[in-house]
C-alpha cells in the first residue's frame, strides 16, 4: 500500500469501485493531519534526490521486494514530527504518496498491477453536489478521477524502477540491518535497512557497471546522504515537537467552494517536476 497506517486505519481503506463510490463524490484534502500516525512513507526513484534531501530513507523488505521508505518519525512516540499543529506540512519536501489523499494505491496484488483505494474515514467522501464525482454515468471515472488514476499509475512505473534498483543492493550483500540512532530502540529500527557503507566502498569495480545500470549507486549515496536528518528528529522529538496523540485530528472538510482545480493542478505540477528529474 502507498502509505501505511495504523491497522484501525486500514480497516477504512477500500477500493473505489461504481458499486460502492457510484453515485458519491469526493473533495480535496486540507489538512496533512492525515499523515501525523505514519511512521514512514514510500519513496520512488522519480523523487528520489528531493526526498533524501529531506528525510531520513531507509530500506525495507516487502512481499513485492525491497523498497524504499522515508523516515516521518523515529519511533511510534516521534510520529507527527512533520506536521504542525495545524495541519500543514513542516519538511521541505512532501514525499509523492501523500500528495493525493484520500486516495492510495494498492500494489500488494499478485499481477503487480496497482488498485486504486480511498481512505473513508477522511470525512472528504461526500453526497454534496458542489464537489467531484466519483464516475461519471455507470462506471466511467470522471475526469478528476482519472487525473487521480493517471497518478498513480505513473508513479507505480517509478515503483518498479525503485524495487529494482533496491534489489539489486540487496543481491549484491550491500544492505545491513538499521542500527537504532538515537531516540530509537532496538524494536524501532526492525525492519529496517540501510546501505553498508564498508561494503559498497568494496564492491569489485567490474560490478559497479551493472549497479549503475540498475541505479542501484544512485539509491545507494542519497540514502546515505540522507542519513544526516536523523539528528534533527532526534532533536526536534527531544524539544517535543511531536504533537501529543490528544492532538491528533484528521482532516475536516473543506469549504463546498474550493476549487477542485487546484488539487488537479498541484498533482499535475508534482508528476512534472518528478519526471522532469528523471530526464
């Protein structure tokens, strides 16, 4: 899945789909509230220089092979670290997956094909007439939709490329398990990866073409790089930046007339730019 939440949020994330989302519409989100209970988040290899030079990367291993996530927090206690009080984003860099919500893909499928899902317990499914539509007759998504789907479905190309590239790391022994920094336990870093350093200085040069091929030595200095961001959430959970769980809302709705436009728009920008620095 695109962003992991809490097993009470998974509950409410289903697939959109004429049957259940038919005559039902949906509207903007204002507010990143939404991603204050995610430990991390997915990272493609499209946005892969902005993220690392935002968050701390690190790698993980999934049914569908090695992937890639941004550190949002060090441990369940420092989620929220990159959301304010209000809602709004407080990094520099706003990691792709989070960027359409309600909406998430699902890409755990055998067939390796994406299903789009909807959060619904975001309070942006809606009955008023003023925001999008879901489909358009009996099962056309609408367009607003299918700018969604296009999303996502250009992001799951990035996906494949990110799998690879980590993959090739892995096959290549330069993964290690995470060492707990600071303000982590030794349960708060299971699961996860990070290059060895040592290793990678040691690869053969005759297999270094191949990495680089795969994009393997790309992925693996900007994780590196990235590592340096762990400071700053250690010290920001240490100053209590963290907003208590008490806290915690989800987004409200958004006023009937926001345009849905600018929604449309900002996906459009972010698809762009992130192609933009693949070329």
């Amino acid at each position: 899945m695109a962003i992991t939440a809490s097993a009470e949020r998974e509950n409410t994330i289903v697939p959109v789909t004429p049957g259940r989302h038919g005559p039902r519409r949906w509207r903007r989100f204002s507010s990143y509230a939404f991603a204050r209970s995610l430990q991390d988040v997915p990272i493609v290899m499209a946005e892969l220089e902005p993220a690392a030079s935002a968050l701390p990367l690190a790698f993980r291993q999934t049914p569908s092979g090695w992937e890639v996530v941004a550190l949002l927090g060090l441990s369940p206690a420092t989620r929220g670290l990159f959301v304010t009080a209000s809602g709004t984003w407080r990094g520099t860099y706003v990691p792709s997956a989070l960027r359409a919500y309600p909406f998430v893909a699902d890409d755990s499928g055998a067939d390796g094909k994406a299903t789009l899902m909807i959060d619904e317990a975001s309070g942006l499914i809606t009955d008023d007439p003023a925001d999008e539509p879901f489909f358009e007759g009996t099962a056309q998504p609408s367009e607003a939709l299918a700018q969604v789907i296009a999303f996502f479905q250009t992001r799951a190309a990035s996906r494949h490329e990110t799998l690879r590239a980590a993959g090739a790391l892995a096959e290549a022994g330069l993964l290690t398990r995470w060492t707990p920094s600071h303000g982590m336990s030794e349960a708060d870093a299971s699961g996860y990866w990070s290059v060895d350093q040592a290793a990678l200085g040691a690869v053969p040069e005759n297999e270094l073409a191949k990495l680089w091929q795969a994009g393997a030595l790309r992925l693996a200095q900007s994780q590196l790089v990235s590592l340096h961001h762990l400071g700053w959430i250690a010290r920001c959970a240490a100053a209590g930046a963290a907003t208590p769980k008490a806290q915690i809302a989800y987004p409200q709705p958004m006023d009937p007339s926001g345009d849905i436009a600018s929604f449309l728009s900002a996906l459009s920008e972010a698809q762009a730019a992130d192609l933009d620095q693949r070329s």
